[in-house]
C-alpha cells in the first residue's frame, strides 16, 4: 500500500513538520510504503524521507495522498489533478486581516490560502482535521464529506534533552519569569501579553521579566511596534529571544513560572501542550482552537482582559495549592495528548478510509 504525504514546504521543527515526520514514522513502521514531497525541503530532513515535488511518482488510482493544508500552494491546485485517493490532513490558515498592517505578502498569501481551501472543498475523499476548531472551519469553507479529528502528533520526547546551560545561567537569578512561546505575528497578539505583564510588573511583583520567545523574521515591522509598545508603556525586562535552538527553547520553559497566551488565532497551539509538559500553569484567552486545546485545564479566560490575566498570574505564581491543581488538571489533559494514543488515533482513522476506499 503506497501512502504519501505532500505539502508546500517541510522544515524539521514546527508543528506542521514535526506532525508530518512522525506520520511518516508511523506509516513505515505499519508496513506502507511512505514518503513525503514538498516544494521546499528544509535542510535537515533525510534524502529518505522527503523529496522536492519534481521527484514526485506519477500515482496511480489505489495510492493514497494526504495533503497538509497549512498555507496557499501549488500543490493545493496539483492535488485536485491527482488520480488517486486524497485525503486532506487540515491544520488552518491564518486570517488576512491581522497581517494589514504589518505586511502586504502576508495579506496575500493567507487570502490565497483561504481561496484555496475553499477551492478544494470537493477535491478530497476524506478530511482529518487537527482539531475541532479546524473541523468547524472546513465545514464552513462547504466540505460536506466525512472529517474526523486527530491532534497533532508531537514528539514529547525530544523536551527531556538538556537545556541551553547559558540561557539557564544567565537567568536563574531569582526574578519571576513569565513566559510565551511562538512566531512574532499579529495573530497571536504579543502586545496583549506585554500590557498583561505590564500590570503583573506594576500592581504585583516589579522583580519580574517576560519571555517572547520566537522568530520576527518577516514581521520587523511588527516587532519593532511591540518593541516602541513595551518602551511606551516603560514595562522593564521584556526579552525577545529572536530565533534560537531547540535548547534554547528548551531553557526557557525550564525558567518559566507562567504561561501566558493572548493569541486570537490559533488551529491548534502546540505551546499550550509544552508548557502543560514542563509543569507551567497556563492563562489562556478563550479564541479559535485554543479552549479545545486546553481542554478544561490551565485558567482559561472568556474575554480579553489584560488586568484580569496579570492577576492570574499572580494567583498561580503566589498561591502554592492552586497552582498545583491547575498543574495537575494539565497533566491530567496532556496524557490525552500521548503520542501513543495519537498514533492509534490516526492509523485507526487512515485504516478505517482504506477499508471502505481502497482495493487491497
């Protein structure tokens, strides 16, 4: 049985990639005969893993494709070409309208990509989306056929590897370390956590310091508006990290005594699980995919209220007992999240399309 995963690019380390190489893992390790194609290849990935699309065979009518929609393509239009079976594995696109500001490319490559899953709403046979939150999403874009849901496949493992020791040393000094994992984009409203922390600094602990951790590239326009954000408000130890290794990452989360999310859009949020994994109590804002994620643990917030947010903060920081209740519904909702039972999960769905699709 020949089942491929295709998608723009593939990078090792973000969520998307890291979902479609362990699907790739567990495919080859079930017996199929697997492997990945993409427009961009990132560096890292083995020659035997993944090709460009010009490697791409020509498939043939029981072969099974599944397409990781995350982003406007030409491999969303080749994919309605293809004659074989297609599945559609969805992680959503971001909305336009955040990035307006910010960067015309931006604008236009989330409009297309929207286009597009809407566009290809007839195309597959067979949907898994990553999250409710996403299966709501394609049944509003007019995908009628059946859609299941499985979390993405995030290897856990790789976060017992040792931290970045100069990052540790450097901040291991006893100030608390408030925490936010993930690109420098509008979406996920970096200037909402700075205002939040901004009141935690000013009404309950001025010894304290924010982490933004992750990459601007493409967004410097964003992220010098955050910066200007920060230095009007005369909020104090605000770190962007900027991009850095995995152990640098790592070390962040390790010094953490909170977590906090203000984003608004999010197909899933892979942070809100890593921090659940390095036991930091999560303060999160009810938008997207983000309550389903959460899944009734961390402080889960309606609406958006920064003051409310920094006096959280000060709860799960201050207040030993909640904070190990909070810390203990998360463990609670990660191991729903163990990659052995997201294994099953998927194979059990890509199982179940075979027997009623595919002549074996």
């Amino acid at each position: 049985m020949n089942v491929y995963q295709i998608v723009s690019n593939l990078s090792y380390g973000d969520g998307v990639g890291n979902d479609i190489l362990a699907i790739d893992d567990l495919l080859k390790k079930r017996g199929y005969h697997t492997r990945v194609f993409a427009i961009i290849v990132g560096e890292r990935i083995s020659k035997d893993v993944a090709g460009t699309c010009q490697e791409m065979p020509e498939f043939q009518e029981d072969d099974i494709v599944i397409l990781h929609l995350a982003a406007g393509s030409d491999m969303n239009h080749w994919f309605k070409k293809y004659r074989c079976h297609k599945i559609i594995r969805y992680h959503n696109i971001t909305p336009a309208v955040f990035f307006e500001p910010y960067s015309p490319e931006s604008v236009t490559a989330c409009r297309t990509g929207i286009k597009e899953v809407q566009e290809l709403c007839r195309t597959p046979e067979y949907c898994i989306a990553v999250s409710q939150y996403n299966k709501k999403d394609l049944i509003r874009c007019g995908y009628e056929m059946e859609i299941d849901v499985v979390p993405v496949l995030i290897p856990f493992e790789d976060y017992a590897k040792k931290p970045d020791q100069k990052v540790m040393d450097r901040y291991q000094d006893g100030m608390t370390n408030l925490l936010f994992t993930g690109r420098i984009v509008p979406n996920k409203k970096q200037e909402d956590v700075i205002l939040a922390f901004y009141y935690y600094q000013k009404y309950y602990n001025p010894d304290s310091r924010l982490f933004l951790v992750g990459s601007y590239r493409g967004m410097e326009k964003y992220y010098e508006r955050l910066k200007a954000y920060a230095d009007g408000l005369g909020v104090k130890n605000v770190v962007f990290t900027g991009h850095i290794g995995f152990s640098e990452i790592l070390a962040y989360y390790h010094l953490a005594d909170a977590f906090l999310c203000m984003s608004e859009h999010e197909g899933f949020c892979i942070p809100l699980l890593e921090a659940m994994y390095f036991e930091i109590p999560v303060i999160a804002c009810d938008y997207a995919a983000i309550g389903g994620t959460m899944g009734g643990s961390g402080i889960l917030l309606k609406e958006k209220d920064t003051l409310l947010a920094a006096g959280c903060v000060n709860a799960v920081v201050t207040n030993k007992t909640l904070r190990e209740q909070i810390i203990k519904k998360q463990n609670e909702r990660l191991k729903e999240f163990s990659p052995d039972i997201v294994r099953e999960q998927f194979i059990g769905c890509l199982e179940k399309f075979i027997s009623k699709k595919v002549k074996r």
